[in-house]
C-alpha cells in the first residue's frame, strides 16, 4: 500500500496570535448618514488595510487606528509613551464627523456612479506616524490645518432596510468603512473638503 | 502588552502599483509617509506628501470599470503578467479626450505620467473578479 504523501510545511510565524495593532477592531461607531445626532454601526473592510501591510505600507493602518477609530495604535509601548500627553487627548475618530456628503461621483465597483457611498468628513488635530525611536515606533503629528479627513462608508441598504429583513450582523452594522484618506480643505469653508460640490453629489448634513 | 509587537518586522516598504478592492482604485506612491490626496477627476487624483505638497503618487479611480472596459479588451490577456502603469494613464487619456482639455488636468496627467515613467512602474495587481471575468 502506498504511503500517503502529507503536504506539510512550515508557515512562518502562524502560531503566534497577531500584533494588537494588526488585529483590526471588525466595526466602529460612527453618526448616521441620515441624522447627525444617531449613532450607528459600521463594519471596518479590512482587506485592503493589511493588503497595504503586505507591501510594507503602513500608514494607512496608523491613521485607521488613530483618525477613524480613534486611539493610540496599539504598537509595543505606544499606550505608555504617548497614553498620558495633551496629543493623545486631541484624538477624534469617525464619531466626530461634522460633515456627511452623498454620492462620489464615480464608478466604483459595481456602483457605477458611486452613488450609495457616503462621505464623512471630520478635522483630526492629531495622528499617528510611524517614525522608530528607541521606545516606541510610532509618533503623534499634528494634522495641518488646511486638510481634512474623509471616511468612505458603503450602506448596505442605502434606501433603508426591507421591513422583515433583519440585520445578518451581530453588532447590527449598516454599511461598511471601504476607505478613508486626507485631502485638502476648501478656501472658503476650511471644515469642507476642496470643491466639495464637485466632487460628491448632496450634502446630507 | 506581553505579546510579541512585530510592527518592526513588517518589510520596508517597496513602492509598487496595488489595486484596493473596496475602494476600487489602483494607487501608487513612493513613500510610506503621510499623504494627501488631491481629486484632479473622478479618474484620476493625485497623491502629495503631506508636509510639503511635493508628488508622491497618484490613485486611478473607477479602475474595475476601466480595466473591463478598455484594458483587458485592448491589451491584457490571460498570458501577460503586467501592464505598464504609463501604458495605463496613456491609454486613459485618449478614453477621456476632451475632458482633460483644461491645463491644470492635463499637467497633472502629466505629472501622473511621469511619475509612473520615470519609476517604470509595472502594474500586476488586477481587480481579481474582472480578472476571471
């Protein structure tokens, strides 16, 4: 009788649980798209997050942790380092966006016009660089003024939730966090991003 | 925090053209530092260090769409591991035509350009459902 051949391998580093700061929270609280004063659930879209990651980038996963969810990234030390300082105070996450636009004016996967994501706008004074010193890898830095941050969100139902379909999540989430990213602030309304009447299709509130 | 913190052991980053699935956008940029992004259209919007605007990269927004539409038709198939990123902005510029008419779209197309030609960017990250498609 043949021997059965295994296909055994070593996977380097798969009995280690991950890094904190790799261990992405799966959803955040953030405000409603359709009233200001709600609170609701998004699911985080943590693929290309860590796609990034695998290339080496990563910033993006900094200002995840430190502009849209709103904490120190968990990275060795950083908590006891920078956890007391006036700069972890001036954190904010997605819960304080000021701004909800509709609609991104561009194709997007299978949205063709972008229409069903919502944007987020917020004005963090503070994120997270990562900049190795002995102690901590990572650093606060102050967001310029001039610039703003956007977090995209997906709803799931962008009309509303069909009345007998119940929530298939546990934490009830609505839509889902797809990206999120600094850009420039309008001239006239610094708290806007630039040209914001070009770029998404309503302002929500 | 017992637990091993590998945020030192993650490779370096070498700057290479990735497709985001969620976003649906093709990026590159040179450095791992912070970015702004700057929308030049609802194709393309450049990428600027944050501290001194300087250009680090661009975002090719749409890019399932595009790809579908106009690469994979024209250029890529099943045999080609890479297109080149130039090859990409070039060919969006003949798509959109007229519309990067005005001079400020058209020097950051350039820009764009010259960014992926002068890192001789090659791009083998596809959207993986139009990929199969």
């Amino acid at each position: 009788m043949d021997k059965l051949v295994h296909p055994f391998r070593v996977i380097d580093g798969g009995g280690q649980t991950p890094a904190r700061w790799l261990d992405i929270p799966s959803a955040v609280i953030g405000r409603s798209p359709y009233r200001r004063d709600e609170n609701v659930v998004y699911r985080i879209a943590q693929h290309d997050a860590r796609k990034a990651l695998e290339h080496g980038r990563k910033q993006p996963l900094l200002d995840l942790w430190s502009v849209v969810l709103g904490e120190i990234p968990p990275v060795n030390n950083a908590l006891a380092k920078w956890g007391k300082t006036a700069e972890a105070h001036g954190l904010s996450s997605l819960l304080s966006a000021h701004a909800c636009f509709r609609g991104i004016k561009r194709p997007a996967g299978n949205d063709d016009k972008g229409f069903d994501f919502y944007a987020f706008v917020s004005k963090p004074a503070i994120f997270f660089v990562y900049d190795p010193s002995i102690g901590c890898v990572i650093k606060p830095s102050y967001v310029p003024d001039d610039v703003v941050h956007v977090t995209y969100v997906r709803l799931d139902y962008p009309e509303g939730r069909p009345a007998k379909e119940c929530s298939m999540v546990p934490n009830g989430a609505v839509g889902v966090v797809t990206h999120w990213e600094f850009v420039e602030a309008h001239r006239d309304a610094p708290n806007l991003p630039t040209n914001f009447t070009e770029r998404y299709r309503q302002q929500k509130w | 925090m017992g637990k091993i913190d590998r945020t030192n052991s993650i490779d370096s980053y070498r700057p290479c053209a990735i497709y985001y699935e969620q976003s649906d956008s093709l990026e590159y940029v040179r450095q791992d530092t912070p970015v702004i992004y700057r929308r030049i259209d609802d194709f393309l919007t450049l990428i600027l260090a944050m501290d001194n605007r300087a250009p680090l990269g661009f975002k090719l927004k749409g890019f399932r769409h595009f790809y579908l539409r106009h690469l994979k038709k024209n250029y890529h198939s099943e045999r080609q591991e890479f297109l080149t990123l130039v090859k990409i902005v070039e060919d969006a510029l003949c798509v959109l035509g007229d519309k990067v008419f005005d001079d400020e779209k058209r020097i950051a197309y350039q820009r764009a350009i010259d960014i992926a030609q002068s890192d001789n960017v090659e791009v083998r990250d596809f959207p993986s459902m139009a990929a199969h498609g």
